[in-house]
C-alpha cells in the first residue's frame, strides 16, 4: 500500500502523541489519581466556570465519580481508547472518543482535587487536530498548534518581565526553591536530592541565574513565530522549561513536554522513521 508522506507523518505524530499520553495516563493510574482511585471525593468547586456547571448539571458525577462500577468501567474506556488511537490512528471514531473520554476526566479531576490542573487542558488540546478526516485539514491544525505554543511561552515571557516583575526581582530562584521544597527537604535529611538542594540553597546565584534564565528560555520562543528553522532547537526549551521547574520548584508541568512534538521537523521525522519503523506499521484508514 502506498502512503502518501502527509498521511505518513499524521501516522507517526498521531502515535507518538497518544503513546505519550498513555504513558503518563498510566502514570497517573500508579499515583492514584485516576477517577477510579479519587475514593468518592466530597470536596466540590464550581466557581464561575461554565463547563463545571454544565458538567455537574448533566449528571455525569452520579454516573462516573459516586459509581463504583461507573468509574472502573470509565478508567477502563480511557485506556482502552487511547491504546486504540495508537494502533489505529486514522479511525477518527477513536480519537474523538478518547477525546470525549478526557475532556471528562480533566474537568471531573479539577472539580474534585478544587484545582485547575493546566497540564490536563494543554494534553486535551493537543488531541483536536487528530479529530479531523482529511490530511490537509490536520496539517494544519497542527501547524496552528505550534503557533499557539509559541504563543503560552511568549506570553508566559511577557508576563514575568513586563507585568508580574518576577524577572527584575533577583531572589525569586531562591524564595521559590526554598518555599517550595522546604516540606521535601524536612522530611528526606538525608537523600541524594537534598544534599544538590542543599548544595544550590548554599550558593543562591546559581538558583537567582537559573531563574532568568529559563524566563529568557520562554522568551526565545518567540521565534517561532517567524521561522522554522530553529525548530529542531526550541523543541529543547520546553524540556529544559518544565525539567528545571520540577526539580527546582517542585511544579510539575512535565505532561506539557507533549507539545515538543509540533516542533518535529522533517529530519526529525526521517530518523524517527528509520529507527522505529514499526510507528508506520498495521495501521488502517478512517
């Protein structure tokens, strides 16, 4: 059967994506905070948000979060529909339903953890483009996802320097590490990571550095937006982004390295083709 290279890349995008969202799906299963482990939460927030009202209207939290079977069979559907999107990444009926399957799971999670969790918005967004039937018309969706990612970091940018001031204020490295992982520290004295925390809270510079530094990171993604030949290097913004803020201010946005993807470039995509010939592989049209 031949492909055409469109429909080739769509494959391996598509499973690519999904892989990385059933991992971290499974990940979260293993920390318990799945729907079918959220143990009939009491704890419930609306605030002005629309889509929450709606949801608790429609009656979904009686079928899903207060059903034992309901929500095992919920959790069930979530991974069954995301191992299919990666077998058949075509078969639209999948992806939209897993779609459909998540944008559930991220508004009951919220609702009940009373947080927004913004990992879970951006893991629903990446997912539309594939909604679509003709190649074309995901090209480009996805290609107006890339701008929208420049787009949140360029903003995110914008924000610390101009607006919140945290660029101009020089101990935030430092305030941020210490008031964040100040409880980690307390009750781990002795593990490996403490004594590199230690070692950083000792030497604040190299935290206060850190710290604009990732924010000139955010800033370099603006151009993005007026070339693509640096794309094979902003991919590397985003992980360097989230792995520092991880380690270092214990906030864990790592689900949002599935948008690096978009920045894949024809290279990219050949030696990821070439190694793992297998993501080409048993798939079928929609």
């Amino acid at each position: 059967m031949i492909v055409a290279p469109l429909e080739k890349e769509r494959i391996v995008i598509s499973r690519l994506v999904f892989i990385f969202m059933f991992i971290f799906l499974l990940f979260r299963f293993f920390l318990h905070i799945t729907l079918s482990h959220l143990l009939q939460p009491s704890l419930f927030i609306l605030n002005l948000d629309f889509s929450y009202w709606a949801y608790k209207f429609s009656g979904l939290p009686n079928l899903i979060i207060y059903n034992n079977t309901g929500v095992v069979l919920f959790d069930s559907c979530l991974f069954l529909f995301c191992f299919l999107c990666i077998v058949f990444p075509l078969k639209q009926i999948f992806v939209v339903s897993f779609g459909f399957l998540f944008l559930i799971y991220a508004i009951t999670y919220n609702t009940f953890i009373v947080h927004h969790a913004h990992p879970l918005a951006v893991m629903m967004l990446i997912t539309l483009p594939f909604w679509v039937k003709r190649n074309q018309s995901w090209k480009l969706l996805w290609e107006g996802m890339r701008y929208y990612i420049c787009y949140i970091y360029t903003m995110s940018f914008i924000w610390k320097v101009f607006l919140g001031n945290t660029f101009w204020y020089w101990d935030q490295g430092i305030i941020t590490t210490k008031y964040n992982l100040v409880e980690y520290i307390y009750h781990n004295p002795a593990t490996a990571m403490t004594s590199i925390y230690k070692f950083f809270i000792a030497h604040p510079q190299l935290l206060n550095a850190g710290n604009i530094l990732i924010i000139l990171f955010e800033g370099l993604m603006v151009i993005g937006f007026f070339t693509k030949r640096y794309d094979r290097y902003l991919l590397f913004l985003p992980v360097i982004i989230h792995l520092s803020t991880y380690f270092f201010s214990d906030v864990f946005f790592i689900e949002w390295l599935v948008l690096i993807f978009v920045f894949f470039t024809k290279k990219d995509f050949d030696i990821i083709t070439k190694r793992f010939p297998v993501l080409l592989k048993s798939f079928r049209h929609a």
